[in-house]
C-alpha cells in the first residue's frame, strides 16, 4: 500500500493511504491518540507486572514504541507480539518524528523497533521483547498464540476493512486471552462493541481521545 506521511494536530507524524482515504492515526494528534487509548486506557489499567501484548497492525510502530517506554519507565515486564501484512520500507520509518517529539535521547530505541528481525522474540531493553510477525492478520493461525493480557486493536477502520472486525476474530481472542485480559481500541462502533459482546467480553465505552467521543474497552471476566 502506497502511504504519505502527514502531521497530526499534535506535531506527530502519521500515515496516510490514498487507496483506502484512510490515515493509520488521528489527524487530532496520533501521539495523543495512542497514548490515550494503548498506554492510559490499555497497559496502565493491567495491574500485572508482566504482561503480553498482541498488537494488530505494527505499522508506524508507534504503539510499540511508546508501550517499550511505558515498560521501562514502571519497570513492568512486557512480551509485545504484534503482525502486519504490509511493512514499512526504512525510508520511510526514518523519516518518522516520534522520538524526536518525545525525546531524542529514544531515536535509538524506535529504530531498533523497526530493524528488528521478525519471527523471533527480541529483547528490546530490559523489560521489552518484541516478536514481530509478517503475515495477515484475516488468515494467521491466532490459536498459536497463548496468555495475552492485552490486545491492541488498531486495525483501519471497519468501514474501510470490514474483514478485519468479524465476529470470528473476536472469538478467537476471547479464546487466547487469560482471565481479567483487556482489549482496546478507537472504534466505538455499536456493531462491534455488539460482536465483543457476543464472543463473551464484557464491553465499556470510554471516553476518546481528543476528537473522538468514545473509544471501547472489552474485559474478559
Ligand atoms: C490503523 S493502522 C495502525 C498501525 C500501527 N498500530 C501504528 O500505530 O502505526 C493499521 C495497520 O494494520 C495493517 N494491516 C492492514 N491489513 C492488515 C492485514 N490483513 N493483516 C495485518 N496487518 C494489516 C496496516 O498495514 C497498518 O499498519
């Protein structure tokens, strides 16, 4: 997919993919956007000491960086799996301001995300190990992975890539996930909280990011 990179209302970079009009982020500020609903809403509601992430959508690697940050900063133990079907070139992630907004000091920690090997888990920093996995997330085998505590949501949205919100998929993370597991995500559309809902999660509409009302929360009792 071809993508332009723009800047969002906070100074931040995303992406954006003509063929679907569709950004990766909010154009109301994409660092404002992720730390909102990964970090706030999702890992600092875990009150776990280590914790598994799935991500779906790597992308920009926005989620993993600031989530890396997160680990270190509350020395909480992070196992970060994430899948894209469609990885970035280095120009362009190069080209990505996000350490440069948050701190310079990080750059070195943002390229590692992103030239990381796939397939393999990877010890980040000490309390970070990324797994990357290149594949599609509609036919992955998700049964292979196991004990998530928390899974970010971060697909385009449903209208634009309605295979990728089925009722399938939910049920299938219901089944991976541990007890008292959380998902996050920016939609708040009522179909989906509704397919959650029916794959078992018990489901809280949140308040969103700025230029968002709502964003949802699902839990697995
Ligand atoms: C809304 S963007 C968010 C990406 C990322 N979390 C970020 O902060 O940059 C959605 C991501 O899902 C990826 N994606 C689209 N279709 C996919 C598929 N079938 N399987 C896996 N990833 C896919 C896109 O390439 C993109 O990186």
């Amino acid at each position: 997919m071809r993508t332009e990179i723009e800047q969002t209302a906070d100074g931040s970079h995303t992406l954006f993919v003509p063929e679907l009009d569709e950004h990766y982020h909010s154009v109301n500020g994409a660092i404002q956007e992720s730390t909102h609903i990964f970090i706030n809403t999702g890992v600092n509601h875990c009150p776990k000491k280590d914790i598994r992430i799935f991500e779906v959508g790597f992308g920009t690697g926005l989620n993993a960086y600031l989530t890396a940050l997160e680990a270190e900063k509350q020395q909480k133990k992070i196992h970060y799996t994430t899948i894209e079907a469609y990885p970035l070139p280095s120009e362009l992630t190069e080209k990505l301001n996000y350490a440069r907004q948050i701190d310079k000091s990080t750059q070195g920690l943002f390229d590692k995300l992103h030239t990381a090997e796939w397939e393999k888990d990877i010890q980040i920093l000490p309390y970070f190990i990324l797994h990357k996995i290149e594949a599609d997330f509609k036919s992955f085998r998700l049964n292979e992975l196991h004990d998530i505590d928390l899974v970010y949501f971060d697909a385009f949205a449903p209208d634009k890539q309605p295979d990728m919100w089925s009722q399938e998929i939910f049920d299938l993370l219901y089944q991976i996930m541990n007890r008292g597991g959380i998902l996050v995500t920016y939609c708040a559309k009522g179909v989906i909280r509704r397919m959650m809902q029916q794959a078992g999660f018990t489901v809280e509409r949140l308040p969103g990011p700025p230029g968002k009302r709502e964003m949802l929360r699902a839990t697995k009792e």
